[in-house]
C-alpha cells in the first residue's frame, strides 16, 4: 500500500483519486530509499511504473520543504531528463495528475515548440522543469534557468540518451546543477557503454536497485516470429495479419524513416485507418498522431524506434516488428508497448535470411525463444539456415584453404621440373640516324 510509505497526505489523497493503491516493485524498491536522500542507480524497464517511482519522492520533497508565508524561490528546484520529446510529454502529464493538489509548477521544454514561448514560462519561476537535454542547453546558454539552487535531478532512460549521443549534454547540464544535489538515474540496462563514466561524474556514493531487467520483462507477452523472403513478402504478411489478427491497436515497427512511410501509405490505400511517426515530423503532427491513438482514430500506427521510448499509450495488444530490431535492448524496448499494466500482448517479428543471426543474438541475449509461426498461403520458401552454431545463429560455408606441401610431402612427391625459358631472339640495331637525321645506306657485300 503506498500508506506505508512517508508521504505528503496532499500526494496520497491524489493517488486514492487516481485508483492506485497498490505500489509495483520498482515503486517499493524505488521510494524509501529516495525519500532517505539517496543518490540512485535504477535498472527498471519502461511500464513498470518507474515515472512514479521517482516523482512521489520528489513530489514529496518540494511540498515538505516549503513554509508558509515564505517567498517562493525563483530558481527551478527539480529537474527531469528525458531522452525523447513524447516521454518528456507524459512525464509532465504525470506532474500534473500528481501535483493537482499542490501548488507546484512545472514547465516542458523539448524542441518542436516555440521557444520564445518557454522562455516565458521559465519566467513565471517554475517548481519543476521536464526537459529534453539538447533544447534544455539552449535555454541555459541564454541564462534560463538557473540550475544552481537544484534539489534534485532525474535522468529517465539514461542508456536511450547514450544511445542518441547525448552523453556529453547530461554532463554539461548536471555540471550547471547544484553539487549538493540529489540525483536519481533510471536505465533500462545499467551496464551499456560509458555508463558508468557518466555515473562517476553525476553521482556521489549511488544506491543500486536492480529491477525488471531486460531479460526479466515481459514476461506477460506472446512473442513469435513469422520467416518472410524479401519486402514484397512482408508486405503481404503485414496485410493479412492486420486483417486476420484480433487487435484493438497496432504498433508495426521499421528500422527507417523511408519504409515506415512507404508502409504508411500502402496501408492506407488498404483503408487500414494507419497513421505515421517518426523522429522527423513536427511536432505537431506527432502530437496529432499520438491524440489520435489514443482517441481511436487510428488503429495502426508505423513507427521507428522513436516509438519505443516512453510511448504509453492504452491497449496496444499487437506489435508487428516488421524490421527486426537492432538489438536486445531496442527489442524489449519496442514489444513493452504491449502487456502493460498487468495486460497481455503479441508481439510478431519477421525474419528474412539478412535477420536470422540478429534474431539468434537476440534470443540468446533476452534468453527467450520466439516461437515461429506461419500465415496460411503465405508460406516463406527461406525455411531457415541448413546449419546452425550453438549460438543459434546461421553456420557459415567458409571455403576449406589448400594446405600447403610440407618438405616431406615435396621428397616424396619427387623433384619437380623448372620450366625451360625460351631464348629471346635478338633484335636487329636500330640504325643511327645521319645529322641531317637520314638513316646511313646500306652497305652492300662485296663480290667473292
């Protein structure tokens, strides 16, 4: 029960309203340990209820700390992190239903927005600030806000920001916060590349709290596979899986800008009711497809990764990975959309010849095997390698070297005959010319 924890009874009157009563692990782990003013090291998984597990405490903090009659401070006293513009988004929302009883500010900044207009909320003195790091650094090279007075920092889904290259700009961003900070950072994984670098710089004595592991989640999602030829196959499967396949929405997934739109428009003209995102539209229109989405609008959405990150949207129970995914990680990722909040979910991916050893490497990461299934009268003719290694993945038919002869074989073989050269003919002089640059005569023989 979340009465068990200390906090504000502004923020459990709150979550009574909103129907939560029960805490999931990652906000029982999650919760105490940061209202003791820990710095944290979170390994949890996107719909695990992470968003919560960090912003009670800090919720609970802001609210304790500030008297009555005394002036507001100026300066943003939270601060969260998020890799991606749609995450950033819900994050506010969170603060909104969480904080609807406070008297707590918060400001979004991501890019797409206006941001003349965000420098006018920074004005008005905001509480909290959820932001996007890069649009966030371009406020700060401006003098807004002002992060020396911070209480606390959140970063959300630090292995994504690795991953998009952001590393730097959450080093510079915490450089410019409060040194007597806390900071509370949450990775679906904590063991990608320079991770622990960034640790090391933005954290003083971290608590770990391992929990819901990318190879422990979704354990509540059907996960299959679906052996394709080429393109023109998978659009075909594509087509008759959303046709056959009982689903209130789908999230069909590409590796591309380019497939998911040419996907978009096929289904489409198939009156599929589909709709697009990805990282290069405005932002309008990715808030126009997300609204959609959720109002049922759409049925279907094609999307890249973007998608994967921080999309929590209602009733996905279909997710179709038309392109494998690049890694483990970006799998979980992509097929946690489904079988949230205790609900179950498909998840379908198509496997050419190319994908089988991303697929094995996959399996063997997550420790899960995707159970193949087939669409009838849409049977591949690739069945799969004739081989395959322990790993799982294709064996190779490497082409065997000659072996070279030993001494021994030589004497045994016998002395082998150089090849006779052919003499060159000699060729005639070539006469030298006169001064007056004619050849001499030739000289005749002499009679015997």
């Amino acid at each position: 029960m979340f009465r068990a924890f200390d906090l504000n009874k502004r923020l459990l009157t709150t979550l009574d309203n909103l129907g939560f009563s029960q805490p999931t692990p990652v906000q029982e782990a999650t919760i105490p340990v940061a209202l003791e003013g820990h710095d944290l090291m979170v390994s949890a998984e996107t719909g695990s209820g992470k968003t919560a597990a960090y912003l009670l405490p800090t919720l609970h903090r802001l609210i304790s700390e500030f008297q009555p009659g005394q002036p507001k401070q100026e300066d943003p006293r939270a601060l969260v992190l998020s890799p991606t513009r749609e995450l950033a988004r819900q994050i506010d929302n969170s603060i909104q239903q969480l904080a609807g009883k406070t008297q707590l500010l918060s400001v979004l900044l991501t890019g797409g927005d206006d941001f003349k207009f965000q420098q006018s909320l920074l004005r008005k003195n905001p509480d909290i600030v959820v932001a996007t790091p890069g649009r966030l650094l371009e406020h700060m090279e401006r003098g807004l806000p002002d992060l020396s007075q911070l209480d606390i920092l959140v970063i959300d889904e630090a292995d994504r920001m690795l991953d998009m290259g952001m590393g730097g700009d959450v080093i510079r961003i915490a450089e410019g916060c409060s040194p007597d900070r806390q900071t509370l950072l949450f990775s679906a994984t904590l063991s990608p590349k320079g991770l622990k670098g960034i640790c090391d710089q933005i954290l003083r004595d971290p608590k770990q709290l391992l929990l819901n592991t990318a190879q422990d989640a979704n354990q509540n999602i059907t996960q299959q596979m679906i052996l394709a030829d080429d393109p023109t196959h998978k659009e075909k499967l594509l087509q008759a899986l959303l046709e056959s396949h009982s689903y209130r929405k789908a999230l069909v997934f590409t590796n591309t800008r380019e497939q998911a739109t040419h996907l978009n428009a096929i289904l489409n003209r198939q009156r599929k009711s589909s709709a697009l995102l990805h990282g290069e539209m405005r932002q309008d229109e990715r808030n126009e497809t997300l609204e959609g989405y959720r109002n049922h609008v759409f049925r279907v959405v094609v999307a890249t990764d973007l998608a994967a990150r921080g999309l929590d949207i209602p009733e996905i129970d279909l997710v179709i990975n038309y392109d494998m995914a690049r890694s483990g990680d970006d799998y979980v990722h992509r097929i946690g959309r489904t079988g949230r909040a205790g609900e179950s979910g498909t998840a379908i991916s198509f496997i050419t010849a190319n994908e089988w050893n991303v697929k094995a490497g996959i399996e063997r990461y997550l420790r899960v095997a995707l159970t193949p299934i087939v669409v009838d009268g849409l049977e591949a003719k690739y069945k799969g390698p004739k081989k395959v290694k322990a790993s799982g993945k294709a064996a190779g038919t490497k082409k065997k070297k000659k072996k070279s002869l030993t001494s021994l074989d030589k004497r045994k073989a016998g002395p082998t005959k150089k090849p006779t050269k052919k003499p060159l003919k000699k060729k005639a002089p070539t006469p030298i010319a006169n001064a007056d640059g004619m050849a001499p005569p030739k000289r005749r023989k002499k009679p015997e």
